[in-house]
C-alpha cells in the first residue's frame, strides 16, 4: 500500500469520494475551475499579467491549469519548489525571495540553465554580487528583480535605496535587471475594503515613486510584480504593477474568506477541505475525528466545519492525530460518519499533504500528487 | 535535484553540518544515542517492556535503533504509518487508536497478514464486531487490546464499560484479548511533578481495577500498555504496566523541557532542531530566516533559538516560508548566517521533513528518510 496513493482504487466509482481513506485533502472541482477562470478573467480585463503563486499548492498539475487559463508562467517561494516546478515541465518560474547560501547559488545556475525563463528577486547588493559572480561562472545571464520593501520588513529593501541596488543590477554583466517586485503581506488580511485600499495604494504609490525614478535615468522596469488575493481588486487601480501573484484565490481559506471585497463580497469561492471521519464516540456530545494538528494549520483558527456535522457543532484540536467535534445537546456522529472542514489557512495546510482528492458530484475523478510538498530548502 | 536529499553530497564532510541546504531537520546523534539508551535501561531497570511510539519520528531507521536498543516494537498512530513500517520489515506494531471505516479493515486485515505481531486497539463493542467480522472473512485471528478512557475523552471506552467489551473480545472467535491500553494524554505536560505523578498514579489504579475485575473472571490481560515520556518515571511505580509507549524522549522539545522530573530534571536530552538560514537583513535590529509556518509546528509557543543567534535574540514567524529574528539593541546577523532552533512540539514539526539530517561534532553523518511522513490516513 505504501508508496502510492491509498485512494487510488476509488476514482471513477459512483460515490466514492464518501470512502476516502481519511484524512484527505480534498478540492472541489467546479468550484476550484470558477476560481481559475475568474482571476484569469479579472487579470485580461485589467490588463495584467497573471503569475499565481505556486507555493498556495505546490502541484504541477495545477500550475499546469493556470497556464492553459492564460497566466505567464509561476512564482516560487523557494528554490527546492522550483526546481521541482521545473522537473516538471514548467518554463518560467520568478522566485520571490532572494537566494543566498553558497551551495543553493549553485543550484540556482543549475535551474536557469535548464528552463528558458528564470526570474530571482534581490534585495541587497551583496547578494546581487554574489548572484553576478555565479551568473559569471556558469556563462549564462541570470534575470533579476529588485524586491521593494513596503512596509512588512520580511525581506526587500527599503525604497530610498533601491535605485542604487537597480543600477548596480542593470549595469552588471551577467545581471539582467527586469523590474521591481513589492508584496505588501502585512495588507492582506485587513477586512474591511475602504482600509485595505487606502494603505494597499499608499504602498503602490512607493513602488511607482522607485519606478519613475529608475525610468528617468533610462533604467526601465517591463516586470512589476506583486500582490495578493487579498488586494485583486485593489491593485489594477492603483495602476503600477504589470503582473499579479496571488496564491490562495485558488482554494480560499478560513481567513481569505473573511475579507471583505470591493462589492462586498470576494468573488472566488472556497475550493479546498479536508475530509475526516469519526473513530470513537464513547463520550456524549463529542465525536473524535482521525484529524488533528497533523492535518490542518494549526497558525490560524481552528477548522470550520462544513459538512457531516450538525448545526452548531464545532472542530477543536484533540491532539497530534485527532480532532474532536463538539456537539449540540441531544446530538451524537456514528462510528464512521465522514465530515469536511474548510482549512484555516491553505498553504500550511497543503504542505501536509501528499495528494489533492478532486472531487466532482461525490466522484473522486483524479488524483494530484503535491510534488512540491515539503520543498522549502 | 528533486527526487534525491539536496543535502546528501555533504555527508562525510569537515563541518558539513554548516552548509545544509536550509531549512533543514537535524539530529544530534550522541544525545539521541543517550536518550535511547536511557530510557532503554529505565525500562530494563524497572521490568518494563518498551514499545515506543513511532508517530514521533515516523523513521523505520529509528525504529530499528529502538528495537536494537531493547524495544520489543513500536506503537503507531495510524495504519498508514504501521504499513510504511511493515514496509521497512518493522514485525511487531501496535496500533493505538481504532480503526472503523470499511476499506481500513480491509487494509489492516492485509496488514495482519504481513507481520507476525500485529496488534490493534478497540473502544466499542461496534468496532469489535466489525473487527471479529474481518478477521473471520481474513481467516486469521487479530489480537485487540480495549483502550481505556482515563480521563482524556478522546478514545477509549469508559473504564465502568470496559469489562463487558473485554469480554466480548474475549469470547470472539476471531479475536484474540491481549489486555489494556491507557493513555492518559492530559497528564503528560503537567509541568509540576508533584501533582504530575498524583494524577497519573489516581488514573493507573482506575486501570488496575478494570484488570482485577477481568482476572477475577479468568480473563487475562498480559499486555497492560500506556505511559509517555511526561510519566515514564512515575509509570513503574503504580505497577499496573507492562509496557511503556514513550515517543519524545529520543528527541524532547521545548514543551516536555518545560516539564520537570522526580529528580528536578528529566533525563533526556534536547536531539532535534530546525537549522534556518539568513537571508534578508535590511532592517535594523530583524534578520529574516528561511524557516516559517511550513518549518515548524506552530500549535505550541515559538521555537526556541539554541545556536548562531545573540544572547537576547529570540525568534518569530513571518508568514509560511520565512522567520524573524528580533535582536538586541547594536546586534545584527550576515546573509547566510546560520541558526538553530529547538522545535515547540516535535512530532508535528519531524511531519513537515522528508528526512533527518544526522550530525556529529560538525559533521553530517547520515540522512534518515521520514518514510511515514504525512501517513495519517
């Protein structure tokens, strides 16, 4: 049984996606499809260029889909993402967060030599020499963008000094500087619209400030990268940036989904559960489920339930392997019963993972492994 | 590079430990040989079997050091981890919670017909039913302990009904009665040992009394089984054992650190840690790791900083992939700089790496595939 998957044998079969051995992850096809199709959509009719972040799912298959749709191509949070990315046919890959390690430059050369459109952000000019050396001695330009610090302080640099970090890059040999990068994750979750707005603009209009200062010097930006789900809607007014990154528009989460959008209401739909069944149910008014802080994110909230309970019931962690659902009075779950949770947080959580169940009208139609599972080295 | 350990060209080399690809799971050797050792020699000492729990470390190489080192088998949480470990010729498993939906009796009968020690826990009279139903269709017995509720309330069956199912167990055709599991998870972390070991030993004799009850009608329970690393010293002296169930005393975290011992200090020694890198550092006072959400389990406080870091620093998530590092007043960290970390709770961190990376004085002796890894199904 190991080694592969333990659901295989139930694809195709009518109501098969009730058997799951659980926990499973689960993704709702039609629903996962829509969010595909929207941001594809929201991206042409702005003009943006789309690059969703494949950190969000870690899955060839689904980077696959979101190119077919129209996106240019991916964002890797690490270098071990990408070079699985690449393995796996994908071409053109920016990786959003600078690569420093002696060794991991040299995997970094490695990868730019094996696909055509390798992108890698910097964000000091020790790193940028550093990337400029190696690009050197592997004989083959290397793209970069500068990574534009506004306001999280995780990493990129601070606006007043990225024009001399830009120029440094545009004028070294084996450099080739493609634009700037900024990501505002300390906006993304502010859920109400008018202030999520307001400051998501502010930060914009930074990223502009360093662009028409580079331009004005002749140093152009084609690629200016950035932005999340929770600023879709935001940033084609804002009008600075060329291409959007978000991730999680995908699957949506606990969090994302209590953000609020420009109409009210954000327009992607919650696409990703786990699935988890009841194994003992000796204690009135809680069932134990087979899964705990093994299964979910344990970063946010816990799990909201969303099917096979009843109302009023809730998920609280039970442990490593289980989780316990507390029940209503006078409520009881069989032995076996099967119950779906939206995840918390969906990256964290499907980095637990080594398969998607797609699911379709109670039919588990395919398999997807997450080959990027555990890649952040 | 995908497919293979990114680190495993450093293995054999002078101070190769510093150079891992980051994040990176590492073990001390010499401190996880001590606490094999030790608690190898606890159970020894004190006439106990020892059969630690796999679901800690997931890693049929450590099994094999445990079973090596005296362990008669080890406990697994779920059945997918026990069939990786039947995989890795692992003979003897127990598994400590129940197992109910219909294509898992199936695999757990496939799996009885694979090792010659296969032992599985039971709550209700429904689940021994179904169970007695398997093995007879299997046409091998399966040997079931009744699993106790002590006082968690997540399995086990309430010790005033445990004797009926005992002898229900008892008399089915199919199964065979091998005795008692209790765990009383909810005493492991109570950080005072005084009133640690009153509870536990009030929650033992509760044990005692379903055994005396059985024996007086001639049903007996060789295998009385239970304990964690948080009791293993006060576990012999209620004398209701015979087997101990220990899991994080090979590696211990910054949780069970935080419990004290009979002798003010618990025996074991800290073996595990997450090695981060620096790779942002543009803010005064902050370095920005390579090591988030997805590096560390994130259910208990931060990790704890052990080495490469400034007297006062202390460590905070950035979001999935990155880690903060908040320094005193005039300190700062290099790009590259490597850190170390105590993990919060260990087994749901080890969940989240393929591999170990094995160290000693400097050098990375081995990498140990983490074969069960994310096996929660």
């Amino acid at each position: 049984m190991a080694g592969t998957f333990v659901n295989e044998a139930l694809i195709g079969k009518k109501d098969g996606a009730g058997e799951l051995a659980t926990p499973a992850l689960v993704i709702d096809l039609p629903a996962f499809e829509r969010n595909i199709k929207t941001m594809a959509e929201h991206c042409a009719r702005a003009g943006l260029t789309l690059r969703p972040h494949a950190k969000t799912h870690k899955c060839a298959e689904i980077a696959r889909r979101q190119i077919a749709a129209g996106a240019v191509g991916i964002c890797c949070a690490k270098l071990g993402e990408a070079e699985v990315m690449a393995d796996a046919g994908i071409e053109n890959i920016l990786l959003t967060s600078p690569v420093v390690l002696p060794r991991a430059l040299d995997r970094l050369m490695a990868l730019n030599d094996r696909i055509p459109d390798l992108h890698v952000v910097i964000d000091s000019e020790e790193n940028a020499r550093a990337l400029e050396a190696a690009a050197e001695k592997a004989g083959r330009p290397l793209n970069v963008l500068v990574d534009l610090d506004i306001g999280l302080h995780r990493t990129g640099i601070a606006p007043e000094a990225a024009p001399a970090l830009a120029r440094f890059a545009d004028g070294a040999k084996h450099l080739r500087f493609k634009g700037l990068q900024a990501y505002g994750g300390h906006l993304m979750h502010i859920e109400g619209f008018a202030e999520r707005r307001e400051k998501s603009l502010a930060a914009m209009d930074v990223m502009k400030s360093v662009k028409d200062a580079l331009e004005k010097e002749g140093i152009l930006c084609p690629i200016m990268t950035g932005g999340g789900t929770g600023t879709f809607d935001i940033d084609p007014e804002a009008n600075v940036l060329t291409e959007l990154q978000g991730g999680s528009y995908i699957f949506m989460d606990k969090q994302y989904n209590d953000v609020e959008g420009a109409n009210g209401n954000v327009p992607f739909e919650t696409a990703l559960y786990v699935q988890m069944s009841v194994i003992s149910n000796n204690t009135p008014r809680l069932a134990t489920t087979d899964a705990g802080f093994k299964s979910f994110a344990t970063d946010a909230e816990p799990p909201l339930l969303r099917s096979g309970a009843p109302e009023g019931a809730s998920y609280f962690f039970f442990g490593d392997e289980q989780g316990g659902i507390l029940l209503p009075k006078g409520e009881s779950l069989p032995l076996g019963a099967v119950l779906t949770a939206v995840t918390p947080h969906c990256d964290p959580t499907v980095n637990l993972y080594d398969a998607y169940h797609v699911v379709e009208e109670g039919v588990l139609t395919a398999i997807w492994p997450i080959e990027a599972r555990g890649r952040s080295a």
